[in-house]
C-alpha cells in the first residue's frame, strides 16, 4: 500500500503502531521482557499489576498482552475475564512459573493464545506474538 509518489519514488504507508502490554509482579522478569519485547522491535509499555494496566489509558491500544498468572491482587486470568466482560478483544499470552493444567485449560477456554511456562525462550515467545498481532 502506498501513500503517494514524491520525486519520482512512491513512499509507502507507515506500518500501524503495535502496542504491546506486559505485566507481572516480578520487576526484573518485567524488565527482561521489556527489553526482549523492544529487542524484536516491538513497543512496549510494563505494568506491576493487572490494576495498574486496568487504570490505565493503554487498554484501548494495546494489541497484544503477555501477562504473568499469578500477582497479588487480580490474578492474570481475573484480568482476561474482566477485559472480555468490558468488550476489549486483545490477544493474550500467559506466562507462568508455576505450571498447573487446570489454570491452563481455564485460559484456553477463555481465549488465551498460548501459556507459556517461566523461563522461556525468545524463539517461543516471537512465535506466538506473531500470532497475536495477526488476530488483531
């Protein structure tokens, strides 16, 4: 898709924002997925709670959410179900360290793109992100 031609060459249109939600409770997991996230050239904006995401302006423009399971306060499945009560459709990736086939079916059935176990690796993780960013 183009934009328009300029001295003889057609600029192409700029490719859409992606914003890209990561939350967990753990700072340096949150730092290290800020900069893994950043790294493959995504923007990024981190959150310590499923609240502090909630009362945010990002909801609206987030394209993808990676987010941990288990926080004190609203748990990461809490905020998949409270964002498909309020009408926001965002592709979500869960993380967690402590892998339980119950909590896993429950985010499936929600809707979940994938649930990842801690620590990934980078090449799973930008598997699954490409997905999401086609859902949305």
């Amino acid at each position: 898709m183009l934009l328009g031609q300029r001295g003889g060459f057609q600029l192409p249109l700029a490719r859409p924002l992606r914003m890209i939600a990561t939350i967990d409770d753990d700072d340096s997991v949150r730092k290290a997925m800020t900069s893994l996230l950043r790294s493959l050239g995504h923007s990024v904006v981190a959150f310590d709670s499923a609240e502090a995401f909630l009362d945010s302006d990002q909801v609206s423009t987030t394209t993808c959410l990676i987010t941990d399971v288990q926080m004190p306060g609203m748990s990461g499945l809490d905020l998949q179900k409270r964002l498909i009560a309020d009408g926001h459709r965002i592709p979500v990736i869960f993380l967690t360290g402590h892998p339980d086939e119950t909590v896993r079916s429950r985010a499936f059935k929600a809707g979940a793109l994938a649930f990842l176990s801690k620590p990934l690796g980078q090449q799973g993780l930008a598997e699954h992100l490409e997905k999401a960013l086609k859902v949305k």
